[in-house]
C-alpha cells in the first residue's frame, strides 16, 4: 500500500497487514505530522478529502499535528520508502566511477590514482547503504526466514516477520510493536528461526508451590500436565527444573517444544488449566503464610466421581459408596494394565499419571490411537457389559488408577434398575466418540437407537446373569 503525506508530499510504503479496520497511525518521518491509514476497502465517514490529484491514495486523512505527549505520539513512524535508495546510490556510484574514468583517459590533469581516490570518497560516502544493500542479498540467497516466520535475533528481539526490504526487516512483537532492524545489523547476530525449527523454542510454566509438597510428586504432576497435551512434541520429552526455595515456597519450571510454533498460546493455555485441576486432584498445597494454613487437608476422596460423566445418573449415597470400595493401583511406565481381548469387568479412572491406547491393527503391530491423563477413565464397556478390552492400555509415566468393579457397580444397580437407560446412553455416546477416533465412517454408519437398544440390554443381561 503506498500513501503520501499531504503536508510535505513525501511518499510512503506501508504493509496492509499492519493497517486495522478502525484506522492506523502512523507518523511522517519528514514533518511529524501524523497519519490516520483505513484499509482501502473502507471507506471512512466524514473524511476530509484527502487527494486532489490521482497519484495520492484515496485512504489516508490526515490529523492536526498533535504535541508530543498525545496518544499518537506513540505511533510507529514511518520512514521514507527505502527501496528505490539503495538502488539509486548504486547508480549513482557507477555513474561516478564512469564518469571518473572517462575524465581519467581524456585529460592529461588526472592519473588513475585520482579515480582511485574519488571512488574510496564516494564509497566511503555511500557504504552504509551499500552494507544494508550486501546484507539484503545475502539474505535473499539463504533465506533464513519468510514473512511470518517467528524468528529471533540474538538478544535483541523477537517476533514475527511482517515485512522485509532492501534496507531492513520489520518484526511484530507479543506486545504487538513493530521492531525495525536495519539488515546490516540483522545479519551480524544469531538467527534462529523457531518456525522451520519449533524443537528450538522451549516455551515453559514457572510454578510456586509450599515446601512442604514432595518436590519429587510436584515434578511428576507438572510432567502429567504436559505430556496428554495435543501440540506437545513426542520427540523431545518435557522436564522440569526445582530452581530454588525462599520463604516457604518452592520454585519449579516445567520446560516443553512444540510440533507447531503457531500454536504456542492453545497448547499454553490447556497446559496451564491442566496443571490446576492435578494440583487440585492431587492436594498440593499453594503457598500460604505462616499461621494461616488450615490444619485439615483431607478432601479428595469422594469428589473424584463427580468428574466422570458414566456415574453422573448416580445418587450421592451411590458415589460415596463407590469411593470406598473402589482400589488403588499404580503403574511404573511401561506396564500394561490390560491386553487388547482381555476379559475384563472392571473401569479405571487415572487419579494421577498418563496411560497409552493402543490398537492393534495387524497380529503384533500396534498403533497409539490417543493418551489419557488425570481425570479421564478407561473400560466402561467391559464393567457395565462385560465386553472385551478392546485397546491396549500401557503406563507413560509413573500412573495411579482407581479400579470400580462389577461387585462395586452391581448393589447399586439393583437398587436402581432405571438407571440403566441413562447409562447406555452415555455409552452410546462415548463409543461413537471411540469409533469416530479410529474411523470416522464406520462412526457415521452407526445406528445410535438401535446401538442404545442393544447396550441397554446387555447391561440388563449381565447384572441378571449373576
């Protein structure tokens, strides 16, 4: 997009990405006044006319010049268009260098050690232009980023490339600024690319917890947070870091890449709201000061039921009983805790810790379909059906389960015989949910009335079976 200033008529080249729908500021860096530029679709309302000649832009007003401490005293300013400079100084040194020759070999006053000197003078004179200009062209020849590649130059910024020339690269930062770096500089740093290598660019969570928590146990829990993630890299396992104590509390990092850089903010935000509920789940204690830290700790047990949608027909009482019958086991990583066509009656629910599923698509050969981690469960089918596993189910991590049975579930379901339409239901759908993960047609083939039907009477066959 190109505009001009009406005050000074000096032209400009400004990148459309960076013009909003509400209008941009921008400042002349010529007679500081400032620019108000709308995309050139819109139109705005009530504009001053703003060309009266057909080589200005028809979406640029311009402002009073405001003082210094205004807002729009903020406003990027703009340089003059740097393309054509360098081109034009080149042009003018060979026009030069020509020119100093031809005199050379013409005139018996001056010898080729006079064209030597005046061509140092005028390339010492042009050499800033001419660094920026070499700079351009090997950044051009390598390539080392695109538009809206998220690089880094050394220490000196980071951000997304929104525009590059012969005389400089613009960045947008996090804080949406617009960084400008002249390329001859640019090229004398570091420059690291995290889009073409996201394994580059840890992102991390810094963590306070009270001492008293087990750093071992922290450690583990901030390592379930991110490893179920979707956007977590497989190849490069996340870590933590216990970087020091201080006035009763603990600081952790947990330290993870990316498969894709753009996604940075989703994946931060579900690391950030699982790493919540497992300290919750888990009773890890946030920092409170001395002599105000409440002497009872015990609150977990029976809430955990609550957050598993297959017990949500079950009453209170029912809940409470599962809990306290239902057993712990625990999984080092690795183990399997069943087979896919194991007989099984039996659900899990992960208190802490991530699981593998696995479906075995040809005798021996085995592809991981989905990871489950705290909170979610595993195996309704065969404790309310009796139906055989039908995934592998393996440890990533060190992994803490709750088991409910056939024996827990049954008194229950005696007591409420209708409470079996509302749990094939929920069967219903979450194995629609399954089916849609491994094969999205055979999902869409599914009968739901029909499958609800036949679910509804199995769970009535195999309680009345015993």
């Amino acid at each position: 997009m190109r505009i001009e200033c009406q005050t000074c008529n000096t032209r400009f080249k400004l990148d459309e990405n960076l013009v909003k729908k509400e209008g941009t500021k921008v400042r002349c860096s010529r007679c500081k006044d400032v620019i108000t530029v709308y995309p050139q679709e819109e139109k705005q309302a009530g504009s001053e006319p703003v060309s009266k000649s057909s080589n200005k832009t028809a979406n640029t007003i311009h402002e009073a010049q405001a003082p210094p401490n205004n807002d729009s005293s903020n406003a990027p300013v703009l340089s003059e268009n740097q393309n054509n400079s360098p081109r034009l100084m080149i042009m003018i040194t060979i026009l030069a260098l020509v020119c100093s020759g031809s005199i050379a070999f013409h005139s018996k006053y001056l010898d080729i050690f006079s064209v030597i000197l005046i061509s140092c003078l005028i390339f010492a004179v042009l050499w800033p232009q001419l660094r920026n200009l070499f700079a351009s062209i090997w950044l051009n020849i390598y390539a080392p980023f695109h538009i809206g590649d998220l690089i880094c130059i050394g220490s000196q910024a980071q951000g997304y490339v929104v525009q590059k020339n012969l005389n400089r690269t613009s960045l947008r930062t996090d804080a949406m600024a617009i960084v400008s770096i002249p390329n001859a500089e640019l090229i004398n740093h570091t420059i690291c690319n995290y889009s073409i290598h996201p394994e580059s660019f840890p992102l991390s969570c810094d963590v306070q917890v009270d001492v008293q928590n087990p750093p071992n146990r922290v450690r583990k829990i901030l390592l379930d947070a991110a490893l179920p993630v979707k956007g977590v890299s497989s190849n490069l396992a996340p870590f933590t870091k216990l970087k020091g104590l201080s006035s009763g509390l603990s600081h952790y990092t947990l330290m993870f890449y990316l498969d894709d850089i753009d996604n940075q903010l989703m994946v931060m935000e579900e690391i950030w709201d699982r790493i919540w509920q497992l300290f919750k789940r888990a009773g890890i204690l946030p920092f409170v000061p001395e002599g105000q830290r409440d002497a009872d700790d015990e609150e977990f047990s029976e809430s955990i039921l609550n957050e598993v949608d297959i017990f949500r027909p079950f009453t209170d009482y029912a809940k409470s009983y599962m809990t306290k019958n239902m057993n712990r086991r625990e999984f080092k990583p690795g183990m399997h805790v069943f087979h896919q066509g194991d007989d099984g009656n039996s659900l899990y629910i992960i208190e802490e810790g991530v699981v593998g599923v696995q479906v075995e698509i040809t005798p021996g050969k085995s592809i991981e379909v989905a990871r489950l981690g705290a909170g979610s469960f595993f195996g309704e089918m065969a404790l309310l059906t009796g139906e055989a596993r039908t995934a592998n189910i393996i440890a990533i991590s060190d992994t803490v389960l709750f088991e409910i049975t056939r024996e827990h579930i049954a008194p229950l379901i005696d007591e409420q015989p209708q409470i079996s339409k509302s749990l094939s239901e929920l069967l219903v759908q979450r194995k629609i949910e399954t089916e849609a993960k491994k094969n999205k047609y055979r999902a869409e083939k599914l009968n739901r009335k029909a499958l609800k039907k036949q679910i509804m009477d199995q769970i009535d066959t195999y309680f009345k079976s015993q």
